[in-house]
C-alpha cells in the first residue's frame, strides 16, 4: 500500500473537500436525530458547491453511531456550508 502524498495548496485550489461527523442517538431518540437528519442533508444541498452526502446508519461498521459524509467542491465552499 502507498503512502498518501502531503502536498501544500493555496486556499481555492484544494479540489474537493470531505467532512465526516459521527453521533451517538440516546436510544429512544432515533426517530428525532432521522427527521432532523432529513432536514440538515436538505440544506446542504442548497449550499453552493455542494457535492452530496452520504448517510450510514448505526451498525457494526460505524461502532453503533450515524455517520454523515459531506462532500463539496471547494474548502470555501464547506466553510460556509
């Protein structure tokens, strides 16, 4: 396996940009945390520079937590998402 290449760029020259944020649900809850869910991945759509989102749902593979996986065009863009 390779390692990554590190590289330094301007600000707007970055290419694409991930964000990954993970949450527990207090249990009881998860009916809550989907509806508000439905309404953040919405707005982000909306965002300028948006690129979509991707949305796995607790299970072994995520230690039991909700992971949400933003992706935009820009480092710009994600900041003012």
């Amino acid at each position: 396996m390779s390692t990554p290449q590190k590289t330094t760029v301007e600000p707007g020259h970055e290419g694409p940009v991930t964000l990954q944020i993970s949450r527990r649900v207090v249990t009881g809850r998860e009916a809550d945390y989907e509806d508000w869910l439905h309404g953040v991945v919405e707005a982000a759509s909306d965002f300028p520079g948006h690129l979509g989102v991707n949305i796995l749902r607790p299970s072994g593979k995520t230690d039991g937590r909700y992971v949400l996986i933003y992706r935009f065009d820009s480092f710009a863009h994600c900041e003012a998402w």
